[in-house]
C-alpha cells in the first residue's frame, strides 16, 4: 500500500509542477501585457475561490473541515503567500520571468531546510544534494 501511495503523491507532485510552471509563465504573459499584479491577483484567487468549494466537495466529501490547530497555520501562510505574491507579481512586471520566477522558486529548497530542521524528517545525502543543485542553479540561472 504504502508504494501505490508513494507513486500517487509523485504523481501529484509532476502535476503540481506542471501546473505551476504554466501559471508562473502565464503570470508572466499577463504582466507583459500590461496589467495591475494586484488585479491579476484578485481575479486569479477569486477563480481559485470558486474552484475550491467544489473539489472540496468531490476530494474530501464536505464543504469545510477545520481541526486541531489548522487556523493559526492557515492565517499565517495566507499572509505569507499573499506578500510573496504580491512580490512575485511586481517582479514579473518590471523583471524577466526566468530570472524572477527561478529565484522566487528557491523558497523550495528553504522549505525542504526547515522541514528537516523543524519536522524532523530525515537528512539524507541525497537530499542535501539535491537542494544545493537547486540553490546552484537558480544562481546560474540568475546571471
């Protein structure tokens, strides 16, 4: 079980990637085009907002589930995506997607540092590697 589990959450994963590859490139498109990053941002999570409720719906089979201490959590990385963003929105407009958009994506490898400095998940050499490549290229990528 724990195998097929593991295969679903890559696969989970290569589609949040692509996903979010094409929205940072779209992202990029719509600044080019001239417009407001707030305003791009509020008809873009307006759009999130209506999607939600119904893959809520089919996913979990309810609306809404809040446990344990899941709002202090929520509140603080609503306020922590909203300035980053907002950052990388601003970015796009005055900068080059493939030197903003790099650069923004390190928060990656900040997150994979502190999940294995604070959750205790395990250290391995691979991983180590694997988030110094990812430091390594976004310095390349931003020369």
């Amino acid at each position: 079980m724990a195998a097929v589990s593991t295969r679903l959450d890559l696969m989970l994963a290569l589609v949040a990637f692509l996903c979010l590859g094409l929205t940072d490139f779209i992202r990029r498109k719509g600044m080019i085009e001239g417009g407001s990053p707030i305003s791009y941002l509020i008809i873009e999570n307006s759009i999130l907002l209506a999607i939600l409720p119904v893959a809520s719906l089919l996913i979990e089979g309810r609306l809404l589930e809040i446990k344990g201490g899941l709002i202090p959590y929520a509140l603080i990385s609503g306020v922590t995506i909203s300035v980053a963003l907002i950052a990388l929105m601003t970015g796009l407009q005055i900068g080059e997607g493939s030197v903003v958009i790099p650069i923004s994506r390190l928060g990656l490898a900040l997150a994979a540092f502190l999940s294995l400095l604070f959750l205790g998940e395990t250290v391995t050499w691979t991983k180590a590697l694997g988030i110094a490549m990812a430091i390594g290229a976004v310095i390349l990528l931003s020369r």
